[in-house]
C-alpha cells in the first residue's frame, strides 16, 4: 500500500464520523499517515525476513537453520580429536603396565590419552605409542518417571568438545549395581518396545540431545533409574609439536615421577564441529539418504559424515570384487572398503573406517572388510619455456604445488573428482594425463612446455590408487634462448 492509497483510507474513515470529519486531509492526518506507514513498512520487513527463517534453505540465522535440521533428524559430525604418537621412558626397576586410555598432560593442561595398553619393561623406552586429544567424562540423569520419548540434554559446554558418546541406563541399589549400554539407532527405525535404542539430536540451543522411546517404538527408561552419558571430549583443531614433554595424570597418575614421557611426532589433525553451511547442506539432503546404506555412494556419504578429512574413500560389493578376483564364496555379503586420509597410516585409517561402520543400522548379514591402499605413484619430466617477466624458483614452486595439490597422494581432488563424475570410474582413483596439462595451463606461467608422464599404471583393481609423486619428479625451467 502506497502512503497516497494509505492517506486515501484514513480520509475516507475519518469522513464518516461528523466530529473527526474536520480533521480529514488535515496536516495532522498527512503526518500520522507517515508514521503509519512507517509502522507497517516495519511490519512487513519483520514479517518477510520471519517467513524466510522458516525455511532451510533461506534461513539465516544459525539457531533457525538448527531448529530446521533437528525437525529432519539430522545430526552433525561430532568433533574429531587430533592424533599422534608419544614415547614413554620407565625410570624405575620395575615394568610398568599402563591400561588403555591412560591419561597424560601437556604443559598447557590438555588432555591426552593412549588407545591401548602398554607394558613398559624397567629402564626400558617405548616409542610410537598412539594417542588421542580427548579425554573422558560421565554425565548422569535420575529418571523419576517414566516419560514418552524422554529427552536429556548435554551441556553447551560439553556439547562444543563431544567426540564420542555412549549410554548406559543404571539400576539397582548401590552397592548392587547393574548397568546396560543401550544403542544408538536413528530415528528409532524398527524399534519395538522391547528395544534398548535411543536417537541423537542436536538442538537450537547448541545442545546435543539423547532421546528415548515412547513404549512401542523403542523402550522408555524406567522410573528410579539412573542414565549415565560417557564422553569422549575433545578440542578438536589442536596441534602439539614433536619433542614436547607430557605427564602422567588422572588414572595413572602415581606414575607421574616414574615416568618420562614425550611427543614423538606431531599430535595434530582434528576437526571441529561442522560450520553453519555444512549443516544446512547436509541437512537438506539427510532426508533422501536418511543414514540407509544400500550403495557404494550410501556408504562414503555415511563413512565421509563421520571421518573427517578423507582424501579417498572407495566402497564395493560381492559383484565387483569378483570382477578381479573370480568367485569366491567368502565375498557373499561383503562390502570391501579402501581409501586414504592425511597424516595417518593404513591400519590407523582402516579403524576409523570399521568404527564409523559399526554404527551402520540394520546390517542383514552384511560383513565389512577394509582393503589396504594399493600405492601407484608415477612421476613427470617437466621442461618448459617461462615468460621473461616471470621468476624461475617462484614458477617452478607454483607448478610443484599446483601439482601436489590437484594429484599428489593427500589431494582432496581425487574425493572431489568422484563425487562430480558420478562415479564413470566406478570409485577407482585416476589421474588423467589432460588433467596434468590443463592444471599447468592454468598457471600462465609458460610460453610453451613439455610433459612427459613416467611409470604411470592404469587402476585395475578398486584399491589402486593412482597419484603423482611430485617429489621424485623433474623439473627443468628456464627462459627462452636468444637466438
């Protein structure tokens, strides 16, 4: 409504009352017009941008987009801690045996922790010894009732460092104790009312959020219990250089001076919390995928929304498999997997993989097996002919990066390439040689060059994994010779 249209109705009814009749037109009426448009100008912009929060995706603010994604179901990926390795020295005449997750400090109190359990013989160095950024904590709940579809809170506090979560509803009295680890199952599928599940969410209020059952579809927790919540919490983006001392803390404490304890490689390679925009994306499409894992892109999707940093997943069946190897009846049912991922080795990668899996809903039978990464690194020889205004040490350091970064063996291309390509190279990684030339182009760099490819083997198998190695390849650049 024009403020010409607005003045026409506030004169229209302001001439059917006889005492008000006077003012009609008035200069008064002509301002409170204004401030009535002004008001409702206010109104309708409130009112535009209120609509356009109600939707995933226009919303803009990040407590909507949330609040969208929490009414599909969609979780996001929990932190992922760093990793890396210490060496532990036994100062005294005795071995000494640590359990796993023993607990260790750096200088600024972070908390590290140990995967497994290590004896270290008296006087002894044990090195390479593999550790996480994280550290435990328990949260507990008293029900008091029993409530349809329960619902308990993480703190904010707690929720910005999760990494790992597990359940366990406690009963009995207490000295006579008894506790069952209940399941995680998403959007309670094919739950009964006999079913041990809970579901996962994550609210507006950047909470994470442990959901029960209702009765019938998956079991609520009886009244008088206790529900306790183990996590693993961790920092995340966090990095601690090589040489660095740690100290014994928390469950092995009583060691801290026998024990002398440092980073022998770099502790690094966490994640934090998805942004706001990975959210909304993932969110948006959780509903088709619905955490259903039936093909190959089923499962990098589900393996990729809870390993961080992948560089190359692939996954394939039965069928494929026997495309290579023949007939084999242990591959009945068997889903192979094989991939790469910065900063860590084969095993170590292999059980990030086969942990994510073992959150994979209704299996039917299905057996998981990852396959090491089959290398096959090929090299080039470079020569080329640099523009006069450019700078040979500065070009050549542009080609090796550019290089390194589009097919060097921690490239995210080859995941990129995958997912743009609908998978033409059935989950294979492939460098291609006009892939080689148009990153070098790209550049400008050049007024003409050469490339010859060295050793470079075709993918046959779905583990073989085809890159540059940049390193051992040659380069020869220089300028144009005078004639």
């Amino acid at each position: 409504m024009s403020l010409s249209d607005l003045l026409a109705r506030f004169n229209a009814i302001l001439s059917e009352n006889k005492w008000w009749s006077r003012y009609a037109n008035s200069q008064f009426v002509q301002m409170m017009t204004v401030f009535a448009s002004q008001v409702i100008y206010i109104a309708q912009t409130f009112a535009s941008r209120a609509l356009a929060e109600g939707f995933l995706s226009t919303a803009a603010q990040r407590s909507s987009i949330l609040a969208a994604a929490e009414d599909r179901g969609y979780v996001g990926r929990f932190v992922t801690p760093s990793h890396g390795s210490v060496s532990i020295k036994n100062k005294t005449d005795k071995d000494i045996i640590l359990p796993p997750n023993a607990e260790l400090l750096t200088s600024d109190q972070t908390a590290i922790c140990t995967l497994s359990h290590v004896v270290i013989p008296a006087g002894k160095t044990i090195g390479g010894i593999e550790v996480l950024q994280r550290e435990a904590m328990s949260i507990y709940y008293e029900i008091d009732s029993e409530i349809p579809f329960k619902t308990l809170l993480l703190p904010r506090d707690v929720t910005a460092e999760v990494s790992a979560l597990d359940v366990f509803l406690v009963t009995g009295t207490e000295n006579n104790q008894h506790e069952v680890k209940w399941t995680y199952n998403p959007l309670f599928r094919m739950s009964r009312s006999t079913s041990q599940h809970y579901t996962l969410l994550y609210k507006p209020t950047e909470q994470i959020g442990v959901r029960f059952g209702d009765g019938s579809m998956g079991k609520m927790p009886p009244s008088d219990c206790t529900v306790r919540i183990d996590v693993w919490a961790s920092s995340g983006d966090y990095t601690l250089a090589e040489g660095q001392k740690l100290e014994a803390a928390g469950n092995i404490a009583n060691y801290k001076d026998a024990l002398e304890i440092i980073s022998d490689s770099v502790i690094t390679g966490g994640d934090g919390l998805e942004s706001t925009e990975v959210t909304r994306m993932r969110a948006m499409y959780y509903v088709p995928f619905d955490e259903q894992v039936v093909w190959s892109g089923d499962y990098r999707h589900f393996i990729d929304g809870r390993v961080s940093n992948i560089a190359w997943l692939n996954a394939w069946g039965e069928a494929r498999q026997e495309e290579i190897t023949g007939f084999d009846v242990r591959n009945i049912n068997r889903i192979f997997f094989s991939g790469n991922k910065s900063g860590l080795t084969q095993e170590e990668f292999a059980a990030e993989v086969m942990e994510a899996l073992a959150d994979v809903p209704n299996e039917l039978n299905k057996k998981f097996e990852y396959v090491p990464l089959n290398e096959m690194p090929f090299t080039i020889a470079f020569n080329g002919i640099l523009k006069k205004d450019e700078v040979v040490e500065d070009s050549e350091k542009a080609v090796q990066d550019i290089l390194n970064e589009r097919f060097g063996r921690e490239s995210p291309y080859f995941k990129e390439k995958l997912e743009n390509e609908n998978d033409k190279q059935q989950g294979r990684a492939v460098v291609e040689i006009k892939e080689i030339w148009s990153a070098v182009e790209s550049l400008g760099l050049f007024i003409s060059y050469e490339i010859e490819v060295v050793n470079k083997k075709e993918a046959v198998a779905y583990n073989d994994f085809v890159y540059m190695d940049v390193s051992e390849s040659v380069f020869n650049i220089d300028y144009q010779k005078a004639n």
